[in-house]
C-alpha cells in the first residue's frame, strides 16, 4: 500500500513545485511592476490588482489537476469561486478608489488565506506545506490589515505589494522543500 502511495506522492509533489516556483515568479514580477504604479489607482494598478487573484484562479485550476488522485479538490473550487468574485469584486471597487480597493483585496486575502491554510494542513504529510500554512494565517492577518488600513487618511497601495512579496518567499520555500517529496523520499 505504501509502495503505491509514494508515487502519487511523488508525482502530486512535482506538479505541486513546478506551480510553486511559477506563482514565486509571478508574485515578484507582480510586485516589481506594481511598486511602479502603486501611490495612485490608473489603469495599471488596476489591472494589476485584478490581474493577482485571476492567477490565483488558474494556479487552483493546475493545483486541483494535479492533487485530484491524493485528495479531495473542494477547497481549491472554492478557491476558485472566491478568486473569481474578488477579480469581479475589484473591476467594481476600482471605479470607487483605493479604500474599496483595499476592503476587497482584504476580503480576499482573509477568505484565500484561510482556504491555503487548511489545504496546507490536509497536505502536511507530503512535506514542503509548513510554509503554506504559515502563509495562510499571515494571509490572513494581512486581510484584516488591508480593511482596517482602507480607513486611513490617505490608504495607498503600497501594502499589496508587501503582501505578494512573502508570499512569493514561502512559495519559493515550499518549492524548495518539496524536492524530497518530488524525488520519492
């Protein structure tokens, strides 16, 4: 039975380190592009800004392909669903300004934070999710941060970036540390 385990494992690891090593690329890249941009909501930072959970709705897509043999991909479609209103969610908030901005980019990182910390803890035995769980419960904490800082005088969005930024960094640990489980061990 273990002999049959290891290379779904094995197999579910790899695609998960190769999707992890592409969403750490996407976040700095994201984050290079939005420091550009960030004291003012133009088009750019708007696009930008919906651009980020669109991707989150693809790499759930590729996630939920990829772990559908080692486990259930309920939360990864609701992952998906939450993605997809926020990206809507945003499109609406951009007409309206940063505060709008910053409460549904909250609402999304509290809601994904708390899916990618669940998935994280469903997903221990595989090895390389320490940093996905820690990531979920920063996530999190950043959403409350985000909604609470839409109230401020003058809210920019400078902490968007702050947010991509750790987030790629555990996405780069945790494709790191899934060598071992990507190899069989």
């Amino acid at each position: 039975m273990t002999t049959l385990a290891a290379p779904g494992i094995s197999t579910t690891a790899a695609a998960l380190r190769r999707l992890y090593f592409a969403r750490f690329a996407f976040a700095v890249v994201w984050a290079l592009v939005m420091f550009t941009t960030a004291d003012h909501l133009g088009p750019l930072a708007a696009t930008l800004l919906v651009l980020y959970p669109l991707v989150d709705v693809a790499a759930a897509v590729v996630d939920a392909r990829a772990t559908r043999a080692t486990g259930s991909p309920a939360l990864l479609y609701a992952n998906i669903a939450v993605s997809l209103i926020a990206a809507a969610g945003l499109v609406v908030a951009g007409a309206s300004g940063i505060p709008a901005v910053l409460r549904v980019w909250g609402a999304r990182a509290i809601v994904a934070g708390l899916i990618q910390l669940v998935v994280g803890i469903t997903r221990r035995g595989m090895g390389g999710q320490w940093p996905m769980i820690i990531s979920g419960g920063i996530s999190v904490l950043a959403g409350g941060a985000f909604i609470t800082g839409a109230s401020a005088d003058n809210p920019t969005l400078t902490n968007a970036i702050g947010y991509a930024i750790p987030g790629a960094i555990f996405f780069l640990i945790s494709a790191i540390r899934l060598g071992r489980a990507a190899k069989g061990n």
